[in-house]
C-alpha cells in the first residue's frame, strides 16, 4: 500500500520505535529536524502514527455466527420472545383491528385500480401482512396495497392485457366484454410482476443494495409519487361520472384519458355522480373530524368501511344496478385458493416495469419506516426490509396478490391507535382473513362508485405535496428543479418512462453540481495550523510565495479541465500566456546563439591564435550579475561562480550585448575546459515577469477517486508550473487516491512522492525550511 514518503512525517508502527539520541540531540522518539522555520508562528506538525493493534481476521464460522444470521433475517426470533405483553399486547390488538377495518375497502378500491378483480385486494391485504410479520424490522409500517404501486400495475395490465382483446359479439351484432376471461389473463399477468418484482428485491437485498433507493431522492419520491396522484385521479374519474372509456397506455395517455372523457361526459350517469359525490363529502368530513379529535377518540371512525356497509345495503335494497345503472363490483368469491406458478413467458415484457415498482415501492416502505424508527427510538434494517418486502411479493405472487408497499395512512393510523409492533399486522391480516372467508361475498352489491371516492379522498395527503414547492424555492432551487421535471416528466411519459427519465436528470444534476464546484484559495489563520478559504474567512490569510488550491469536488474526467483553469485563474498570472513567451524567448536566443557560432568560428587562412577552443560554449546570465543563483533550478543547490570569466583566461573577451539580444540579456563566451553543463534560462535571464510565489499546494481532501484523464491533466499542471518555475505540491491527499495515482503510472522522475504530504500544513512547513535552508547556503 503507498505510503506519504515526506521525510518530516515519522510513521511509527506498534512494536518499532525511532532511535533515541543522547543526552546533545533530541530524546523524543520523532527526531527533530534541526532547521529553524521561516514562519515562526507554525506549529510543528504532529506525527502520524499508523496503529495495527484493531486489525483482525474475519471470525471463523461458529454457531453464534449462524444464530446472528438466522436472526438478522428472521427478526421476530429477537423481539417476540422478549416482547411485553402486559404492556403492548392490547394496544396491538386495538391497532391491528383498526387497520384490518381501513385494509377492507381500501384492499377492494386498490384492485379496482389495478385493473383487477376485488377479490385480489383482499389476498394482497393478507397474505404480504402476514409475512411480514416474520421478516420486517419496522413496528409501525402497513404494509398492504398502495395507491401509487397499484397505478403502476393497472397501466400495464390495460397496455398487455387490454379489454379489446376479449371482445365477444352477443346475438351476432353487439360486442361485449368477456370479464371472466380479461379478469383471469390479468391475474395471471400480474401474478407474475409480482413474482419478479419479489425477485429483484430480494436479490438487491441479499447482495447488500439497499443503497440503490438513495438514487431516488426525496424530492424526486415526492415529485413522482404526486403526479401518480394525478394519475390516480384520472384513472377514477369514468367510475365517477359511470362512463365506459377505452384503455390508454404509453406516453401522453394521461392526456389522451382527459380528452376522451370530456368527450363523453354528456354520458355522465347522473345516479352515479351523486353516489360518488355523496360519498366523498361524507369521507372527507369524518376524517377531517378524525384528525381534528385524534387525541381524545380512542380510534378513528371507520368511515370508509361505513360506506361500504351503507352504500352496499341501500344498492343490495333499492337494486341500483338495474334501476338506475350503476356498476357494481360483482361476484366475490369466498375462501383462499390453492398457489399457481408465475407464466414466466411474461418476464421479458414486464422486467423493466417490474424492476421500477420494486424500486419505487421499497423507497416509500423505507422512508415510512426510517421516519417510525426515529420517532421511537428504533432501527430499521434497509437491507432487511428489502429481503422482507420482496418475500411479501414473491411468496404472493403464488396466491394472485399484486405488489405491495407501505401505505402512509394506514401506517399512521396503527401508531396512532398504540400499535407497538408487527403483531398489529398480524391482527390485521386476519381481520382480512375473516372477510375472505365468510364476509366478502355480502359487498357483491358494492357500488364502484363508492371504491373511487375512496380512492380520491385518499389522495388528499399526496396533493399536498404541491406545498414542495414554496418550500424548495426557499431553500434549494435545484431539488425544486428535480421535483417539476420529475413530475412533467411522469405526467407526460407515464409512469415507467416517467421514473427512468426523473432517475437520469437527479443524476445529471448531480454531474452538472460536481463539474462546477467550488474553487478557494486558502489562508491559515494565525497560530494555528488550520487553513480556510481567503474569501470567506477574514482571520485567514494567505502563505507569502505560496499558493494553496481546494476544490470543493472530486477531480475526474468531467470538471478536472475546470479545475486546471481555475487553478491557473485563481494563482493570478496567465500561465499559457507566459509559457508561450518563454517559447518564444528561447527561440529566439537560440538563433542569436546560432548566429554568435558562425560569427566567431575560425575563417580559412586566419591566424588563429587566440580563437576560442572548439568545445566553447555559451551560457546565458541576467545582464547584471548580482545573482549567480538565478540559473541553477529550483531545489538544487546553485554553482557559485557560473559563467564568470577565470582568472587566468583574460583573453577571452565578453562581447558588448547587442540590441536584438532583447532587455536584460547578455551572451557571454566561457571557455569551457571541463565537461560542465551550463545552467538553463530562467523567466528572469530572459527578461520575463516572474510569478509572486514560488510554490502551489493542492488541497486533495475532497478527493475521493481519479481517472486516467484527470492524471493526464494533473501531470500537465505540474508540467506547466514547473514551466514557469512554480513547484507543485499535493495535500491531504487519501490513500485510496495515492494507490489510483501509482496505478496511473503518475509518478516518473519529475514527479515523485516527495511532493506529497499528509496535510496543507506539513506541505507548508516543508516549503519554509527549504526556503531558508536555500537562503543560509547562500
């Protein structure tokens, strides 16, 4: 592993200490470096010390190894035995059959929306309520149908499984739907979603993915699930004017749905509209009465299971069905039925989708559950819910069930009413046991109208998600962005398109952020080795000669070209601009020196006497020469005395500088016996600007990975520094990186390990005692 070969960190390993000097050099195990700092007021940098003692070996597979993996992913196994029944046990029972009553219609109302028939929101009410008793973490999430999932599934059942295709002409002129048929092709077909959905869950789950959901963000969630509000909303619209609309799926159906309504409004059962206006008045008045008297009701009013109960004895008395032409659900068969495999022949068509709804309805089941746990005290398990959620489908999917998720009704109604824990969900499974077995069969009279004023008024809670939008535009303008492209996006799209297309853009949101960060300057504050940003910080000021850069993002392929041009912006001086001068100054010199060969190589028939050796050569000094160090480069000790002419070589004259030699620039013959190599041309022999700082230093502490173009340019800001006589250091820079940078093949003579340190403040003290070690050798 690499390791920050700075000669001014001392690493010491558990077990190996540094050589203790005697009684004239330091007793300190971190021996001194003996150089006086030109900045008298930095604190030394404290050592690192690298302790290995924590390390260990994974532990060998034992039996309290299996018994905490049997109970990580069967969870009732730690809590029930230990549960308190004296004081959770009757609230549970409270909880669970208030919700077992709200599970009822809104079981009946989701399959409605599904496309499906009724009977299949009672199984799904059960049988993934049951399970999730044995596999969840979260004590207060209802797990169930959920309005959003179960859009999702209606759009694919009427784009796969449309009404046309069962088509059946009655007395060889009229066309009616064969439901039996429809309803038995679309059971199938959502069985095996839920299959597969169950089997993407579960996989992510097992494989430690629970992190994909954070993907989805919360404004996105909010976006999305309110414009399926909206889709939701239409969808019920025909049941509640009792009109016959075709299905529509795919891009802009939504819009398609509308226009086709309104063109059959004048259609509008009128004995339906008032049924469902009735209903929706009534429901919405008792829950607001509900919530307003939440602390003093000892449970909230069943109003939507009343409804049912009312609305299905007055159609079943007054027999609304044949008076006055309002549908009814039908038949409901009694009793559970025997598991049917999945028709995987379906799978290639629905992968997608189905990975979209176990996506989706993981997210809303954890973000309920994150939000109960805090509340309480408690944690959730992500990946357990996930392993959990995708049992509940998978094993349903057997059983005709449809995909489920968390419904935040239900869910606030089993905290509120003193649930405590899973066993809530127990009760209300079997609430909705009962009614499959002997009561279900009694709501063959239920109005449909009735099932969609349900699911309207229980759209309430998502419509005021709209609110997001004065509070983002407070506070974070580009999450406001994500919520309304995500909600246009579902609007027009669909769902499935809708959702992938909101994914893309939060992600390219997150690019556009990363490629243009934040770029600072740093300042230390005085006495203190802690750096800030110049610009924000009035008590930091900058390192005289020194530079240091930070960037508030990682450096890759999409913002490091920024970076280099805000490094090069920020140090004040046009680098590019300088460089090309410096090209073009040398060019220049070396036709002068080119010039200066020809004029003083020996003529034929000359006396040659007193011509310069052949080996000659020539090296340029500033004209006036006060400095014989300008030449050597930087961090090497300079050669006293270059380019003075010796003592006992009088004749060699120096010639008169010349007027196309440019400012400040002197050629001066040496006569070079000894194989010595003249110093290169500095900015200032050359008669060009100097940078005022002779140092950068590149804070590398937000830095969390490097690609192969990032490299590329990173080499190419040392190059260009070094051009211009800047020596170019890295900080902070973590370890993870350093090992990307050696497989980069970053490092090569120019660039060595050297240059790296562990912090902003080692690079800083390096810099001043090399500067003042290159000031006493003068």
């Amino acid at each position: 592993m690499p390791k920050y070969p700075c000669p001014h960190t001392v690493l010491l390993l558990e077990g190996h200490q540094a050589p203790v000097e005697g009684a004239d050099g330091p007793t300190d195990p971190i021996a001194s470096h003996g150089v006086p700092s030109t900045l008298t007021d930095v604190p030394e940098p404290p050592a690192l010390v690298l302790n290995f003692s924590s390390c260990s070996l994974p532990a060998r597979c034992s039996g309290s190894a299996a018994k905490s993996l049997l109970f990580r992913f069967l969870p009732f196994l730690r809590w029930l035995p230990r549960y308190p029944v004296k004081d959770w046990l009757l609230g549970d029972i409270v909880s669970g059959f208030s919700v077992g009553i709200m599970h009822l219609p809104q079981g009946l109302a989701y399959a409605l929306l599904a496309g499906l028939p009724p009977v299949t929101g009672l199984y799904s009410s059960f049988y993934p309520v049951f399970l999730y008793f044995f596999f969840g973490t979260s004590r207060h999430n209802s797990v169930g149908p959920f309005a959003v999932i179960s859009v999702m599934i209606g759009s694919l059942t009427d784009s796969l499984v449309p009404s046309e295709n069962f088509l059946e002409s009655v007395n060889g002129s009229n066309a009616t739907v064969n439901e039996e048929l429809r309803d038995a092709a679309r059971v199938e077909l959502v069985a095996t979603i839920t299959v597969l959905t169950g089997i993407f869950q579960v996989a992510l789950g097992l494989l430690q993915f629970g992190f994909v959901v954070t993907y989805l963000s919360d404004p996105l969630v909010r976006g999305y699930t309110t414009a399926a509000s909206v889709h939701v909303l239409v969808s019920q619209l025909k049941n509640v004017f009792g009109v016959s609309q075709g299905e529509h799926s795919g891009p802009l159906s939504l819009f398609v749905t509308i226009i086709d309504l309104c063109q059959k409004l004048p259609d509008t059962n009128v004995g339906t509209l008032v049924t469902s206006i009735i209903a929706m008045v009534a429901i919405l008045i008792v829950k607001e009465f509900n919530h307003k008297f939440a602390n003093k009701l000892p449970m909230p009013i069943p109003i939507e299971l009343i409804t049912i109960i009312v609305s299905t004895g007055i159609s079943y008395g007054v027999n609304l069905n044949d008076k006055f032409g309002i549908s009814v659900v039908g038949n409901i068969p009694s009793g559970l039925k025997p598991p049917v495999p999945p028709n995987v022949s379906y799978f290639g068509q629905v992968v997608g989708n189905a990975f979209a709804i176990a996506v989706v309805g993981y997210a809303i089941c954890i973000s309920l559950g994150k939000i109960f746990a805090l509340k309480h005290g408690y944690k959730v398990d992500s990946n357990q819910e996930l392993i959990a959620l995708g049992l509940c489908n998978f094993l349903g999917g057997f059983f005709q069930c449809f995909a489920i998720s968390c419904s935040m009704s239900r869910s606030l109604v089993q905290e509120s009413t003193g649930g405590n824990s899973q066993v809530a969900g127990v009760i209300a499974s079997l609430v909705i046991l009962v009614t499959i077995l002997k009561i279900g069969e009694l709501f063959r009279d239920l109005p449909k109208a009735i099932l969609a004023a349900i699911i309207i008024v229980n759209l309430k809670g998502m419509f005021k998600q709209f609110s997001d939008l004065s509070t983002l535009w407070k506070s974070n303008q580009v999450d406001l962005l994500v919520w309304v492209v995500t909600f246009i996006a579902t609007l027009l799209l669909n769902l499935d398109i809708g959702l992938a297309a909101s994914v893309a853009f939060g992600l390219l949101t997150v690019i556009f952020r990363t490629q243009l960060p934040h770029y600072s300057i740093l300042g230390r504050i005085s006495n203190t080795d802690v750096y800030r940003d110049v610009a924000e910080y009035e008590m930091a000021q900058e390192i005289p000669g020194v530079k240091i850069f930070r960037s508030s993002s990682t450096v890759y392929f999409a913002n490091v070209e920024l970076y280099a041009e805000a490094l090069k912006k920020k140090s004040g001086i046009d680098v590019d601009r300088l460089i090309e001068k410096k090209k073009k100054a040398l060019k220049k010199l070396k036709k002068q020196q080119k010039k200066l060969e020809k004029e003083k190589s020996p003529k034929a028939g000359e006396d040659v006497r007193g011509a310069l050796p052949p080996r000659a050569t020539h090296c340029l000094c500033p004209h006036r020469a006060n400095d014989p160090h300008q030449g050597e480069p930087r961090g090497t000790l300079p050669r006293p005395g270059c380019c003075q002419p010796s003592s006992n070589d009088a004749r060699s004259p120096s010639l008169p500088q010349n007027a196309e030699d440019g400012p400040g620039l002197a050629v001066i013959e040496l006569s070079v016996g000894e194989s010595s190599v003249p110093p290169e041309p500095t900015l200032h022999s050359l008669g060009l600007p100097q940078p005022n700082f002779y140092a950068i230093i590149l804070d590398f502490s937000s830095v969390s990975f490097v690609d192969t173009v990032s490299i590329k340019i990173l080499k190419n800001i040392f190059r260009d520094f070094r051009e211009i006589e800047v020596d170019v250091f890295i900080a902070s820079c973590p370890v993870s990186v350093l090992a990307q940078l050696e497989r980069g093949n970053f490092f090569s003579s120019a660039i060595t390990k050297h240059s790296f340190f562990p912090s902003v403040h080692d690079a800083v003290v390096h810099i001043s005692r090399e500067r003042h070690q290159a000031s006493v050798s003068t």
